[in-house]
C-alpha cells in the first residue's frame, strides 16, 4: 500500500474515532442524554464491535486500534444514556 494510501487511512480512523470525543465530554459534563438516541447508539455500538471484530480476524492493528477507542468511546454514551434515561 502507498505512503499516501496509509496516511489517509490513518487520518480517517484517527477523525472518526475522536469525532466521539465532544460527546461524551458533554454527557459527561452534563449529565444529560435526553436529544441522544438510544437506537443509533445502540447499533452504533454493535457495528463497531464487529468492526474490532473484523480486524482482529484479518490481524489488522490500524482497524483494530481505531475501533476498539471508537467502542469505548460510544459505549461510554450509551452506558450513560442507559444509567441516565434508560432505554427509552
């Protein structure tokens, strides 16, 4: 794979994965969850984990740095959507 193939990609995991930063810093902050939806999280969450699945299958570290963050992050939300509003 190219030098610039590589660092695209690890841009890309690097934004998607700290995307989720601002919003578990304002739940945090907050404590509210109320405009969050537990159905995008929720499969979100499930999706990411597969994905960390996936790379560990193929032994791909990029892939699987990237979204084990990205599951700890999003799962953090939704533990916290969870706790704070249940599941509705």
């Amino acid at each position: 794979m190219s030098t610039l193939a590589n660092l695209i990609g690890f841009l890309a995991a690097t934004l998607t994965t700290i995307a989720f930063i601002p919003q578990v810093i304002k739940v945090w902050r907050t404590r509210s969850t109320r405009d969050v939806s537990i159905g995008m999280y929720t499969l979100f969450t499930a999706g990411v984990a597969l994905w960390f699945c996936y790379g560990l299958m193929i032994g791909s570290w990029p892939v699987m740095a990237a979204n084990a963050i990205t599951l700890i992050l999003a799962g953090l939300v939704l533990i916290m959507k969870i706790r704070i509003d249940g599941w509705r």
